[in-house]
C-alpha cells in the first residue's frame, strides 16, 4: 500500500507539473510562464463507456447576459486606433453570458527558457465542477493526457502508465501539488483586470483562419489587478502586460497572446458553448499502481 500511495503521488506532482505550467497562461498559479501558438484540435473521449458531462449550451447569442453587442460604450464601433474604456471592454468580453461561456476547445502553446510546452483539450466548467480532457507535451515527460471528470483524475504518462492506461489520481494529491482546475476557466485571464487601469485599443480586424476577427491590445497595469493574488502577480509580471486578444461577431475571444517575465503565450480557444463528452476511461484501463512500481 504504501508503495502504490507513494507512486501515485508522484505522478500526480508530475501531472500538477504540467497542468499547472498550462493553468499559469489561463490566468492562475503563482508563476509566470506563458506559450507560442496552436491550431485548436479536437480531443477524443476517453472511452465508449463511463461517467458523462455534458453541457448542452446554445452557441447562439447571450441569453441572460449582463451585456449586449448594442449597447457596449462603442467598444466594437471604435474606430481603428481609439481607445476604448477598459470597463466598456470588460462588459463586452462577459457578455456572452455565462452558460455559453461555460464549455469550449481550448489550444495552447506556452515557450519560455527554449522549452515549449503544447495543450489541446475539452473544458467544461457546466456544473461548478471542472470537467477536463486534455493531451499535454512538456519537455520531460513526453506526450501526456489527462482526464478530469466527476470529481477524478486520470492520468495517462509515458514511463509512469502502460500504453493506454491510466492512473487514477485523487483531486485532493493534484491540489497538494500546486494545480488548481478552478483557473483552467480562460475568463480568468481577464476578470481580475482591474477596471480604469491600462488602456484597451482597437487595433483593427483582421482574417484569422478565414474569419473576419476584431484584434484588441490591452496595456493592463498589472498593480491594478483585484483578484487575491494581485501582489503575487504584479511581483512576478511586472508592473503592466499587453494583451492581445482576437474577438469574433458574437463577442467571444478567440484568440489571446502575450508575453511576461519572459515567456510568450498564445490560446487559441474554440467551441464555445457547445457540449463537451468527457467521460472517465473504463474501468478495464485504470491502473492500481504505476507502471514498475512493483505492486
């Protein structure tokens, strides 16, 4: 027993790793390490079988949103170069509303130091209990997935799991090791902006992927941040960040990119508002301890 409880734990330090290194670009974490720039892929399930979320959102419009495209302080009907108040910018990117908001594709490139670190996966945040399927790359571990869902954790690692397999890993062990799933949700890039500090700016449009998107740069000041860890924040990214960030028709970000304390980011996120199927593997492809453990 204490040797399963042992190698669980250390797989799931090497997950925290990796997930937390992902989490620090969506806005969480104590650090500050960013990513370069993917094409959102599509993750498979899991499995045929096994426990389900599904968040069947419309990706129509904001039904029961704060905000609406037509009354948004001219945010969208800034002229190229006008700056736009932060607040109006704010109001605008939390219009959407919060149910199609709550499940989307997110892709993510994060390079600092010479390393790249890549992620591509399903989120959905439905329920208030984050639901994750997520293939991750980081130098070190090799090719990763991991699978949250009902309150679990799975991961699938080279060296640590056969080929296939997976370990499951108490949500509790993750937390211990630094991950917070709560910061997986990419609206946490810009909640805690504070609202009047830095400058937003409409720097045009422009044809991403054959889609006419609205690019924006967001100068923030960084001490101006009203989430928790503000202080811990400013400290690590200095004192302001440009944010560039890629709206669509419907006022959902698409794309976001930056740099801080070295390390540049870009999130591609897609299917927003859409169900998300992620399902605990089967029973069948879990494994009680890692891989040459030793029972």
């Amino acid at each position: 027993m204490r040797t399963t409880t042992t190698g669980t734990r250390r797989v799931a330090l090497l997950a925290a790793g990796a997930l937390s290194f992902s989490l620090v670009a969506c806005g969480g974490g104590d650090d500050a390490d960013g990513g370069g720039g993917p094409t959102a892929g599509t993750v498979d399930g899991a499995a045929d079988t096994g426990s389900t979320q599904d968040v069947a959102a419309s990706t129509a419009g904001a039904d029961g949103s704060d905000g609406s495209a037509g009354d948004d302080g001219g945010v969208t009907t800034a002229a190229e170069g006008e700056q736009v108040p932060v607040e109006d910018f704010l109001a605008m990117l939390r219009s959407p509303g919060e149910e199609v908001m709550s499940s989307y594709e997110l892709a993510m490139v994060v390079t600092t130091g010479g390393q790249t670190m890549e992620m591509v996966g399903e989120v959905d945040l439905g329920d208030g209990q984050p639901a994750v399927d997520a293939d991750l790359t980081m130098p070190g571990l090799g090719a990763t997935r991991m699978i949250v869902v009902d309150g679990s954790a799975y991961v699938s690692m080279p060296g640590v799991t056969d080929e296939g397999m997976f370990l499951q890993v108490p949500q509790e062990e993750l937390a211990d090791s630094g991950a917070g799933l709560e910061d997986i949700d990419v609206s946490s890039t810009w909640e805690d902006w504070g609202e009047g500090s830095g400058q937003v700016v409409l720097a045009g449009t422009e044809d991403v992927d054959g889609e006419e998107l609205r690019r924006y740069e967001a100068a923030l000041d960084a001490s101006g941040q009203t989430g928790s860890d503000a202080a811990e924040a400013s400290a690590a990214l200095g004192d302001e960040i440009t944010y560039d960030l890629w709206v669509d028709e419907d006022d959902l970000v698409r794309r976001i990119a930056y740099t801080a304390a070295g390390a540049v980011t870009e999130m591609t996120i897609d299917r927003w508002g859409e169900p998300m199927d992620i399902e605990a593997p089967r029973p069948e492809d879990v494994q009680t301890v890692p891989s040459g453990s030793g029972g």
